[in-house]
C-alpha cells in the first residue's frame, strides 16, 4: 500500500494485475519516497529520511505482524480469495481472448464488441508509461503525479462503461453468437471488479497505511485484550522542550516520534524518555502501551503489566 515501493515485485504485479484486466481503469498513487526524491536536497534531510523511513517500518512490521497472529484465519481466507479471484479473472481473460479470435466472423448486433478486447489490451500499456513519460518530463511532484494518473485512468474507465453498453443493449448477440457474447460480458464485469478493487487499494493507500494498522490493531485488541503498561508511561521522566537529547548526536537533526511520525523538537506535546532512551511524544507511547508493554522500536520493556479488566472490557 502506500509504503510499499512502486519497484517491490508486490507492487509490480498489482499495477501489472490491474492495468491489464483492468484496462487502465485502475490508479496507482505515486510513491511515498517520489516526494523525498523531489524535495531532499541535502545530506542531513536524506539521512533524516532514511531514519524515518526505518522507524516507520519498524512500527508497521510490529503492528502487521500482531495483526496477522491474531486475525490468521481472516488473512487465509483474504488471502485465498484473492489468489481465487486473479485465478478466475485470468480466465475469463483468456476465454474472453479466444472467443474475440475464433467467433469474431459470426453476426452479432453489436459489431464493434469483437474489437473489445483488442482496445482493452493496447489500451492497458498506455496509461502506466504515458504518466511515467510526463512526470520524467514536468516532474509534478506526488499530488500532481496522482492526479496525472487519475486522469490517464478516464479513458480505460470509458472503454469499460462502453463494453458494459454494448453488452446491456445487444439484442440478439446473445442469440446469433453465444460464443462471442457470454465470455466477453463476464470478463467486462470482472474488469469492473478489479478496477474498483484497484481505487480501493489506492484510496486505502492515500489514507496512509499506518492508520489503517492502529486501526485493525485496535479491533484486534478489543476482541482479545492484552496487558498493556499505560499507567508506567506517565510516569517515565519528561524531557524538556529544546533539550539536546531531541535532536540526533550524528548530524544535529531533529529526532521524531515514530509513532505519529512528528518531530518532537517542534511540538508542543510532552516527550518522555523510555528506559531503552527512545523517545516518543507521551500520548503517543501511553496508546501505544494500553496493549504493550514493550518499546515499538527496540521491544525493550517500558514498564510492568497491567493486569487486564476483561470483564469491563468485555461490556
């Protein structure tokens, strides 16, 4: 999702999966690191980054993975309907192929329903490398690479509406060519599938995906409550605003929560110093500990267990 790179194989293979069944109706926001290519100019912002980008990934992984333990049985079978969906559209995608080739010479009333899958296909290699052509050349920075690739997006969208108005206005294709008809309408709603899957995942990527992890972690913590240390946080020693141990000993720069991701120097919330000497805005430590009693970063623990009111919890 969002923190995923564009050049991962996962992102790879969604952008390859979406662009080509989906017949570039799908965007694909641009990547969190286009924006620090753009703007780091300086040594200290590019380590400051690459800090943050560590911690960031630190956090998620934790949050990702106490999520997959303890909702493993929804992920297998979101994971099993995924793989089952890209199956069948695969081969609604071929059967689709094989009709537009074998049965385009039987009559049917809407002529140009043969040439569908043709458009879709050359149609589906245009907006990716029409979008990365413009943004070589004006360099629109990630909000205007978004909306670039929203608008290279418009046409594959026309192109599907148009094959679901052919479809739903044939008369007798149903009749004089069955063959041609039936597998090209159920591959165009699966298109319709995929590319409503594809803005899913990039509006859910646009939401940051660290807030979608809180959130799915909060869910799983309500439904299994684990002992937490939020008390022991309010009383770990505060660390006075200005204070030399907020800014990095290496290069001077600013040290961040990562939690929320904000500079400490800069915000007027309290900071506390954990045992292991992280630092962390309190707030964000004392949510983090209502079900952990460990450190995000290095698992050092942050103080002794609370024990868990299961029965209020539960109410």
């Amino acid at each position: 999702m969002a923190d995923v790179p564009e050049s991962s194989p996962a992102a790879r293979l969604l952008r390859a999966t979406s662009s080509t069944f989906g017949g570039g109706a799908s965007v694909h926001p641009p990547a969190q690191r286009e924006s620090s290519e753009l703007s780091d100019s300086t040594p200290l912002q590019e380590s400051r980054n690459r800090r943050r980008d560590e911690a960031q990934s630190r956090v998620h992984q934790r949050l990702l993975d106490e999520i997959t333990h303890g909702f493993k049985i929804l992920v297998f079978l979101i994971a099993v309907l995924v793989i089952s969906l890209l199956l069948l559209v695969m081969f609604l995608f071929v059967k689709a192929v094989s009709a537009s080739i074998f049965y385009v010479s039987k009559p049917c009333d809407q002529p140009n329903l043969q040439y569908y899958m043709l458009v879709t296909m050359l149609w589906s290699q245009v907006p990716s490398k029409f979008s990365d052509y413009i943004r070589r050349r004006l360099e629109p920075g990630p909000i205007g690479s978004l909306l670039l690739r929203t608008a290279c997006s418009i046409p594959g969208w026309l192109v599907i509406a148009y094959g679901i108005y052919m479809v739903e206005s044939a008369k007798t294709c149903q009749k004089t060519n069955p063959q041609l008809y039936w597998p090209l309408r159920n591959f165009i709603y699966a298109q319709v599938v995929i590319a409503a899957l594809a803005m899913t995942v990039t509006i859910l990527a646009l939401l940051n995906i660290r807030h979608i992890l809180y959130m799915l972690n909060w869910m799983m913590n309500a439904l299994h409550p684990q002992c937490g240390c939020e008390k022991a946080v309010h009383k770990l020693p505060k660390i006075e605003k200005g204070s030399s141990e907020l800014f990095d000993p290496t290069d001077g720069s600013a040290v961040d929560c990562c939690i929320c991701m904000e500079s400490l120097p800069g915000s007027e919330l309290p900071v506390v110093r954990a045992p292991c000497a992280h630092s962390f805005h309190e707030e964000c430590l004392a949510s983090w500990c209502k079900n952990h009693v460990d450190c995000p970063l290095c698992r050092q623990q942050v103080g002794e267990a609370e024990v868990v009111d299961t029965v209020s919890t539960a109410v």
